[in-house]
C-alpha cells in the first residue's frame, strides 16, 4: 500500500489552467443551457483524451462498484467517458451557484434525521458535517447564506488548486471561511474550539488522505483495502461534538442535499480512541460506498484510491 509522493492526489498537476477556467466562468454566465453542454463536452473530450491514467482509475473503481454492488447499472457505453462528463457538469455547476443559477429553492431536502433543528438551535455548540468528493459539495458551501446566522467552516486541502480557487472567487464565492488543514497547528485549534463553542460548524472531507500522507487509517471500500484519512474523526474528539454526513448528488437534473446524523459521541477516553478512529472511518466508508452504489457516475476521485498498480 505504500506509494510513491507522485502518486497522491494532492501531487497530481492541475489540469485547468487560468485560462480555461476564465472561459468557463464566462460560458456559464453567458451561454444558453442548450450551447453550454455541447461546449463543455468538447473541453471534457480533450481532457479524457489526455489523461490515460485518470481513464484507468475511473475504470477500476466502475469494476469494483459494480463486483460489491451486482446491480448496479452504469452506461453500456463509454461509461468512463459519462464519469468525466458528469464531473464537467459539476465544474460547471460549482460556478453557476455562485452566479445565483442555481438557488435554495432547487435543491430537494433529504433530512430524515431533522439535523436542520440543530443548524437552526443557536443554543447548540457548533457540530461538524463529514463530506467526500461523491457529488457536488461547492452547491451546499454557496447556499449557506441561504441560513441566517449560521456560520460554516470548511477545512481544506486547495493549496494545489490555487487556480480554481481563485476562478470562484471572481465568480462570487466569498461568503464560506476556507481554513487550511495544512495549517493546523495549535493556535488553529484553539481558534476551532472557539468557533464551535461560539455555535460555527466545521466541515471535512473524510476520504482523501492527508497531504503530508501521516493519520490515516486501512478500511475495506468496495471490497479492497484502502487508506482513509483519521483527521475528521481526530478532530471531532478533541472538539468533543457531534458529526453528521453530508451529500450533495444530482438526480434527475436536481441537486438533492442528504443529510444524516453520524455520531453522538465523541469525547472518547484515551484508550479507546483508536478503536473509535478506526470504527468511525469504516463506518463512512460503508456509507460511501453505499452513496457510489446509488450515484455510480458521481465518484470524483481521478486519481489511484486503492493504490492499484
């Protein structure tokens, strides 16, 4: 499982330079919906036709969805391909929420588990949402305005994607305090207790491994062991809070927002954190996986998962 410093995600290249990204910007903003999509394929087209490696990514993770989940249905054609389109529709997507094309009203609420009566409780300690890069989480980050008062937190791994940050910025994505997780450090610690203690919530990605490679923890995802970051679940015993999942998925051409209470309890003894750590993590990786299976074609993850030579 070990692998080369070239290998992690974080050390891929960025593929969209400043340039392509101004033009997308542009093309969202003003190209009709029916001009939009053919243009993005062809900007999509290239980008599968150069990148061999993400292609045999995509294909392994298609395999084993479809070994763990038999009935599972993925394009009899091209089905790679659809992979990489759908991601260029999300790209598109991330920049049309902050132009205000897309809005509250269109997302559909998923919420069985009423974690909306805990956003709305400025009683409440700050909570912590778990995400992953199964769907289009940039919608949910735009639309916290949305919410009166309710402050988000979203820690980061963008120090490598400097370029797309800054496109959104232009296009409007000002309003979410974005804290590199590469930076935290003591003081940002005691700054984090002190956001969630003030009512803020954090939110993670829970399924990409740190950038420096350190705190992670083996799971079975899609019936092979992987790596899983332990930074989430670390992070959520030290604040001692609450965690829940969040998901963003596009069905039926409509964002629906899924959200589900995770944990309860975190403010674990010493001795039996690293069980917990490693519980929690394969706990979400069950729950990704579950999500892949209902959502086949929105797994963004274009690098090796599972370490796969």
């Amino acid at each position: 499982m070990n692998a080369n410093a070239s290998d992690h995600w974080a050390a891929q290249p960025e593929r969209g330079n400043r340039l392509f990204l101004a033009l997308t910007t542009l093309m969202v903003r003003y190209l009709p919906a029916g001009l939009l999509k053919p243009c993005m394929g062809l900007v999509v087209l290239y980008f599968y036709a150069t990148a061999p490696q993400p292609r045999r990514h995509i294909a392994r993770y298609q395999t084993l969805l479809q070994q763990t989940f038999p009935d599972v249905v993925l394009p009899k054609r091209g089905a790679v391909f659809q992979q990489f389109l759908a991601f260029g529709g999300a790209i598109c997507d991330r920049f049309a929420v902050w132009q205000h094309k897309i809005c509250y009203e269109d997302l559909v609420l998923d919420d069985p588990d009423d974690v909306y009566a805990l956003i709305k409780d400025r009683s409440l300690r700050g909570q912590i949402f778990v995400c992953s890069h199964v769907g289009n989480i940039e919608v949910c980050r735009a639309l916290v305005s949305h919410h009166q008062g309710f402050k988000l937190n979203v820690l980061v791994h963008s120090r490598h994607a400097q370029a797309f940050n800054e496109a959104l910025e232009k296009a409007g994505a000002d309003r979410i305090q974005l804290i590199q997780v590469m930076d935290l450090d003591a003081a940002l610690m005691m700054e984090l207790h002190q956001r969630i203690d003030a009512g803020e919530w954090l939110a993670i990605a829970a399924d990409r491994v740190p950038v420096r490679g350190e705190k992670t923890v083996a799971v079975s995802f899609l019936g092979e062991k992987a790596n899983m970051p332990q930074g989430a679940w670390l992070l959520a015993g030290l604040l001692k809070t609450r965690v829940h999942t969040l998901f963003c998925v596009k069905q039926r051409g409509r964002y629906h927002l899924k959200l589900r209470r995770f944990l309860d309890r975190t403010d674990w003894k010493r001795n039996e954190r690293e069980a917990a750590v490693a519980a929690a993590a394969q706990q979400f990786a069950d729950v990704l996986a579950q999500e892949c299976a209902q959502n086949p074609l929105q797994w963004f993850n274009f690098y090796d998962f599972w370490k796969v030579k």
